[in-house]
C-alpha cells in the first residue's frame, strides 16, 4: 500500500515479454505477505520484461503511472 505495507488478497495481471517477441499473461493473487508469484515453465534464455498491467485490491487504488509499480527487466 502507500504506507508500504503488504496487501494480501490483491489481485494482479502481468504481462511478460521474451526479447525474442513471445509473451504470456498471468493473473495471480497476492499472498500475506504482499507477493504474486509466476512462472513459465522451459523459458528461454534472454532478457525478459515485465509488465503490470493491473492490480485491484478492496479499499485500494492501483497508481499505473507509478513506473516503479509497473515493469522491470532481468535475463536469464
């Protein structure tokens, strides 16, 4: 949340994309301790990005315009 504390049972959509043009979509909900996790299983080498797309949580609002709420970056 904005205070930084965790929200558990918030529901999130993520969008991640292969350098090499493939993609999935996910959609997870947050455990108590704040986190959604995913996975792809075989994923290819290379460098990936990762998109939130959206979160909804009871009495909260999602700020899509926050970049460090939004995407990253990592290879593997």
């Amino acid at each position: 949340d904005d205070l930084g504390s965790p929200v558990a049972g918030a529901s999130v959509l993520l969008l991640l994309e292969h350098e090499s043009g493939s993609s999935w979509s996910f959609s997870g909900t947050t455990g108590s301790d704040g986190t959604a996790t995913f996975s792809v299983l075989n994923a290819p080498s290379g460098c990936y990005t990762t998109t939130v797309t959206d979160v909804t949580a009871a009495a909260l609002t999602w700020d899509p315009d926050d970049p460090a709420n939004v995407s990253g970056e990592f290879c593997k």
